[in-house]
C-alpha cells in the first residue's frame, strides 16, 4: 500500500514518544496539506514531536527517523533546501532549549 504520492492533497503525520523501558508515554497525528515531498513530511513530524515532548514535560530526548538524509539535515546542517532550512532552524531551537 503506498501511503504517500506526489498527487496527495494532504500528508498524515504522526509521532510516539517512548520512555527508556519502550512504553508510550504521549502520541499525537496530523494531517497536513501536501508540501511537496516526503522529507518536508518527516521534518514536520519531528517538530511535532518535539513540541510534544516540550508540552509533557519529557526530557531527555533521543530523535529517531527513518529518514537518514532528515536527521543529516538536522544535526549535522547538510541541506541545501531553502524550504527546509526554517524548519530545522526552529527543530534545532527546540533541541537546544532541552539542553
């Protein structure tokens, strides 16, 4: 089944915060109106997620996605896409607050 194409009017996004033993501690989904591609996607649900996570008061945090280009772009700043930059900018104010 192919969740996501290029004609999809809208995106689902979705992220699960665990503690350290593997229990959900807070989940939350989204529907967003498609922005274009898949990674525009994962960055959102990692924002989201985070936000989240700032809102039950989790910390600390680990950031797992299956997007291994996502989490380069997020910490180790590799993106040469302008539409992505404003969202990592605000994930990496959300991480640095945590610390």
């Amino acid at each position: 089944m192919q969740l996501w194409t290029r004609k999809a009017v809208f995106a689902g996004l979705g992220c699960l915060i665990r503690n350290c033993e593997g229990a959900v501690m807070a989940a939350a989904t989204s529907k967003k109106p498609c922005l274009g591609d898949v990674e525009i996607a994962e960055v959102l649900a990692i924002l989201e997620g985070l936000k989240l996570a700032a809102e039950v008061t989790l910390s600390p945090l680990v950031i797992e996605s299956d997007s291994n280009s996502v989490t380069n772009f997020i910490f180790k700043g590799i993106s040469s896409r302008g539409e992505l930059n404003l969202i990592i900018c605000e994930i990496r104010v959300l991480i640095d607050q945590d610390n």
